[in-house]
C-alpha cells in the first residue's frame, strides 16, 4: 500500500444548514484541516456547524437565477464551480456529502479520471435516490466514483440493492472533548425536580416531532417531565398545535437552532427520537456522547448505535412503548450509571480520530 499522503489538498462538497449529512461533513473538513491537509468546504452558504475562526477555506457556491429558467440551477452551479476551482486550488481528490445532486454535479465537472470520493447519508439512497428523476445520473456517479462510503450498515445495503455499489461502512463520529455532561446548565431549561427530556432535528415530517410531543404528553401524567424540542423546520407548527391540543404546551420547550448544541444536549435527562427513517442518528450519537441515555426508534442504523446498554429502542408508530421506555428509564436506579456508560460508549466506539483515520484510509486507496 502506498504511504499515505502528510498533505492533501481537498474539495468537500455539503449542505450548509442543520441536517446529519452537513454536520458530518462540515466538522470531518474541520478535523482534517486541522491535520493539516488544506481543505475546501464547497456550499451554498457557511455551514451552520463552521467555526467562523476555522481553518476549512470555505468556497461559496453561486445560484445564478435566469427567467428563463424555472429556479436556480444548484447541479450545474455546482458543476461549473467544482470544475473552475479544482483546477485553481489544485485539489488532489473531491469528497461529497449526500449523493443527490453532488455525485452527479461532481462527476460531470470531473470526469472519471479525477478521484471522486461520495458519502451516502440516507434519504439519498432510500428516498430521493429511488425517485426515477435521480436515479439513473446518480447511479452513474456512484458507480464511476474511485469510492463510495455509507454511514451504517443498514444504509449500505440499500445502496447495494439501489445502485449496485458496495459501500465502505464509515459511522459518524463525535468529539467528545466538545460533548460532555453538563448537568449545571439544566436548571437554565427545567424547573428543580423535572426530568428534561430533548430532541434535536430539522424537523422535517421524516422526524415526526409531533409524534414525540403526543408521547410525551404520555409520560407527563406520569412524571414530572419537560420536553424541550432543539431547531427548526416544517413540523414546528404542527408540533405546536399538538401540545396545544393535549395541554402540555406549558411543558414543551422550542429552543432555536443554536452552533453550541453541546450546551443544550449535556443538560438533559434523556434524548428522544421518533423517526421514521434515520440512517444512523449524529443527534442521537452526540446525546450519548454528553452522557444522556436515548430512546429511539429502531429503523435504519439507530440499532447500530442506540445498544440496551445505552438507550431503548421501539417500534415505529408505538408512542406507548415509546412513553413506557421513558419512564422505565426515568424510574431506574441504574439510571446514572447508564449516563456514564452511554458517555464512555460514545467515545470508545465513534471517536473523530479512529473515524477520521478512516476516511484517510479511503482517501489513500482512492489516489493510487
């Protein structure tokens, strides 16, 4: 095996706003610069995660809008933007995050002849990728790629059966120095003697927030409890109505988007999530990683990371079990020893170095 590279000059294409696939990417760009590799952050905007001190040169992508056209052109933007500045920066390899458009994008821009390395992130392989508009390019994409990545098993299979590529399994990774327990800060979000119950998205329907707020209005006539639901989305309006309806509203938080989640998660008691899809869950991940328990659904890659040993997992749709897992662990003496085991799973099973390692390992084999 050729002897891996001390400096690399790298393209990282991502979403900029609060999904799992621009978290991972953005905060890899930041791990690997501060290696120091010169990394280029490609996006429509800064990502939300990007430090504005960081060391990732951030490379805006333009929407230019002609009438003529029915709305801006993101893939061939991208495209011209990629193919522009690779040459420019003298980029050594290309590494995109969600395949849909930037798989594509890239390898129009590139060519088959240019280290093109794709990272699967969920619904661009179990959603929009099956959609028969986006199949076929990004098929073509993956395929002709010098390597394609997936963050769970379970997403890897269905990239398998989607478009016969056969990822390399890289799980997510969370710094633990950054995420920790911070059970002093809970006093800033519940009253002395509630449990504080969070959840953190983008809350898009795949979420199903509402649901949480209809569990959790389950465990309020049980327990004294506050549910305090983390960013913004499509769903917050409805989520609103539902607490409104059950008369729990007085008990469910909406806290904005913040770039210091760590200060949020590492005060709660428990993390809830409710998903109908979830291809592997970095909230969920970073939850553990400060030391607070989760309950999940078991969909997607969730089971790879939510263990006994660490959380509880129920069935789709099943808000009593969902409800009744909550309070199980709220009651359970052993409830703070698991906080310590949930900490010290996080950081020996997804630590940024081992995680980052990885990556370079596929970016190694992907030049040669």
């Amino acid at each position: 095996m050729a002897q891996r590279p001390s400096s690399l000059r790298l393209g990282l294409v991502a979403y900029p706003g609060l999904g799992g696939s621009g978290i991972v990417a953005t905060e890899l760009a930041e791990r690997l610069a501060r290696m120091g590799h010169r990394v280029y952050l490609f996006a429509t905007e800064r990502p939300f995660r990007l430090p504005q001190e960081s060391p990732v040169a951030f490379v805006p992508v333009d929407l230019p809008y002609y009438p003529v056209f029915p709305g801006p052109l993101y893939t061939l933007s991208l495209a011209g933007t990629l193919e522009r500045e690779a040459k420019r920066l003298g980029l050594d390899l290309v590494h995109t995050h969600y395949a849909i458009p930037h798989a594509a994008a890239a390898y129009l821009a590139l060519g088959e002849g240019f280290p093109l390395v794709h990272t699967l992130h969920g619904t661009d392989v179990s959603l929009l990728g099956l959609d028969p508009a986006f199949h076929g390019p990004t098929r073509r994409a993956l395929l002709a790629a010098r390597a394609t990545t997936a963050v769970s098993w379970a997403l890897a299979k269905e990239a398998e059966k989607a478009f016969g590529v056969k990822p390399v399994v890289i799980h997510n990774a969370v710094d633990p120095e950054r995420f920790y327990p911070r059970p002093e800060r809970k006093r800033l979000y519940a009253e002395e003697g509630e449990w504080l119950l969070l959840h953190a998205s983008n809350f898009r329907p795949i979420k199903r927030v509402p649901d949480l707020v209809r569990a959790f209005a389950k465990v309020r006539r049980r327990a004294r409890a506050r549910l305090l639901l983390l960013g913004k989305g499509p769903e917050e309006a409805e989520a609103r109505r539902v607490a409104e309806e059950l008369g729990v509203a007085p008990w469910v938080t909406f806290h904005p988007p913040t770039r210091h989640p760590e200060e949020v998660l590492g005060a709660a008691d428990l993390f809830l999530l409710a998903s109908e899809e979830e291809s592997f869950g970095q909230a969920a991940l970073e939850a553990l990683a400060s030391g607070v328990p989760v309950v999940a659904t078991a969909v997607g890659g969730v089971p790879e990371l939510v263990t006994p040993e660490v959380g509880r997992l129920v069935e789709l749709g099943d808000l009593e079990g969902l409800a009744e897992a909550v309070l199980e662990l709220l009651q359970s003496p052993h409830l703070p020893e698991m906080r310590r085991r949930a900490r010290a799973y996080a950081i020996e099973r997804f630590h940024p170095e081992a995680i980052t390692g990885r990556y370079l390992e596929v970016y190694e084999k992907a030049l040669t």
